[in-house]
C-alpha cells in the first residue's frame, strides 16, 4: 500500500495568507494530497537569546520572523477543501488554554465532517513561554498531560467534568463535539515523552533525519509499546521539512529532504521504506511563493508516486 503524502501549507512572510492558503489547499487536494498541515511558531525573539531547538549557536531561520497562527491557516484550508485531513505537526500546546484549545479543535472538526488531526509537543522557547503559556517552562510535560486531558473530556459526552491545575469544569455541557474521535499525535524525543505516547496518544509525529535514525526510533518506540501492554497500533506521519533548490544540491553535506525534485524523492523513497503511515512533506521554506510552491508539490508527488513512493 503506498504511503500516504500530505503537503504542509504556507504559513511564512512570502504569502498572502487570505489568498494563497486556499489556493493551494485546493491544489493539493486536486493533485492527490490526502493532507494539509501546519506547524506553530508563536514568535521570533530579537535579539535571540536562546538558540534554535534550544543548541546554543543555531540561529533562528529568517522564515519564522512572522508564521501564520496554525488553527486560523487550518481555518482557511477547511473552507476550501472536501476530503484532506488537517493535520497539526505541531501545536506547542502549552502556549494554549486546555479548554479553548480542546474547543477550537471539536469546532475545527465538526466544521470540516471530522478531518482535524491533532499533533502536540511541548516546544522549546523559553521566549514563547514567558509570552504565552500559562504554566512555566519547568511543568512543559505536565502542562501536556492536562491539555490531552482536557480535550478527551471535552470532546467526550456530557456532562463534562474535569478537575485539573489549570482547568477545573464542575459538571458543563460542551459544544459543539467532533464529528468522530479526533486523533492525537505526539512530537516525543525523550523517554517520558515516549511513555507518555504509549499510554496516552494515538500517533508518532517523527521528523525526517536519516531514514536509519526514524527507522531505529520507530523501532524503540514498538518495543516500548509492547513492553507496556499496548494493543493499538501507533499511526504515524513523518515531517519532511525540505529545502527546495531548483537545481540539483552537490556538496558532501547535503541533508535529507534538501535539494532539487529528484533528490527529495529519493529521501521519500526511502523513508516510506520504513512503514510509516504518512509523509507530511513542507516545501514552502525553499519557494518563493505560492506559484512556485504549488509547481513543486506538484512535480514531487508525480515524480514520487512513480517511483513507488
């Protein structure tokens, strides 16, 4: 069966969001997409001080001096599209009140006939924490557990009720509901956060390094789930994020998901190699604007559906 292919949709300065996120939504469920995404990038801190991922010394990209809030992106595409999933990959979801988040997202997927896919983590800025959450840092992990807490309950039958640090509902009735169960998804890296996946979780959200890196985590993240006792399986959907370059990327250094067309098939071929569900593939850091975007993911999908992919 081949892998599913999904296309992250443009979020950064070079669109006009009320023009181009319909525009190519609709492409990409024209060209075969059987997904949309979106990531969060709450702020740029200038100066920074604090590096990309929290390494110190990784400068933060130009591109994320101004992304699109993803629920409002998501927003736009649902109007705009049939049969896609809307997938997130990720909310940092402590930046978000566990209620209105859990809110937005039943709207989201009662609106659109039940295509929301919910991928969370826990982020890494410090910047974005002091500017948005509403618990420290510190309790990131614990400030996730409410969140997926909060939105099973919420989405759930009445009445609600809940009894957390953040969100307390004595006994509500809450709607609108999904129109089916939403999935949600999980950005774990760390052992707990593993655990947390296992127990908690419908999905793995990895992001595409080497093949053989996403294979040996994919192959923990199994073993983990049988020592635990799990009897669902685990969806996943791998982020591609590429770096488009029309013409073909020829130093040794060259990482994955980086260069011309042809290259970035081959990385997808060998990812969907592995087994996952999905590719989520984000092109629109290395396009110009949403013409050369929507020609890319073009090309990708029919160059990579040949190859099998």
């Amino acid at each position: 069966m081949a892998t599913r292919l999904g296309l992250g949709l443009p979020q950064m300065r070079q669109y006009d969001l009320g023009r181009d996120v319909p525009d190519v939504a609709r492409a990409a469920e024209r060209i075969g997409f059987e997904s949309l995404w979106v990531f969060e990038r709450a702020l740029f801190p200038e100066p920074t001080t604090q590096g990309l991922y929290g390494i110190e010394g990784l400068p933060w990209p130009e591109r994320y001096r101004g992304v699109a809030d993803p629920l409002v992106t998501l927003t736009l595409a649902a109007a705009a599209t049939e049969r896609a999933a809307l997938g997130t990959s990720v909310l940092v979801a402590p930046l978000h009140v566990p209620f209105q988040l859990a809110k937005s997202l039943a709207t989201l997927d009662a609106a659109s006939g039940g295509r929301v896919v919910a991928g969370l983590g826990t982020g890494w800025s410090l910047d974005e924490y002091a500017a948005a959450s509403v618990r420290p840092f510190e309790e990131r992990g614990q400030a996730l557990d409410e969140v997926i807490e909060v939105c099973r309950a919420v989405w759930g039958p009445d009445p609600v009720v809940y009894d957390g640090k953040v969100t307390r509902i004595a006994s509500a009735a809450v709607g609108p509901k999904p129109a089916r169960p939403i999935p949600i998804l999980l950005a774990a890296s760390s052992k707990r956060a593993r655990r947390r996946l296992v127990d908690h979780a419908d999905g793995w959200l990895p992001v595409g390094r080497s093949a053989a890196q996403v294979a040996e985590q994919w192959r923990e993240l199994q073993e983990l789930a049988a020592e635990r006792g799990r009897t669902e399986p685990l969806r996943t959907v791998l982020r591609a994020n590429a770096e488009y370059t029309a013409q073909a990327h020829t130093g040794a250094n060259r990482q994955p998901f980086q260069g011309n067309v042809e290259q970035i098939v081959t990385d997808l071929a060998a990812h969907a190699e592995i087994g996952l569900d999905e590719i989520l593939l984000d092109l629109q850091g290395g396009t110009r604007d949403a013409g050369e975007l929507k020609d890319v993911a073009a090309a990708v999908y029919t160059a990579a559906r040949a190859a099998g992919v």
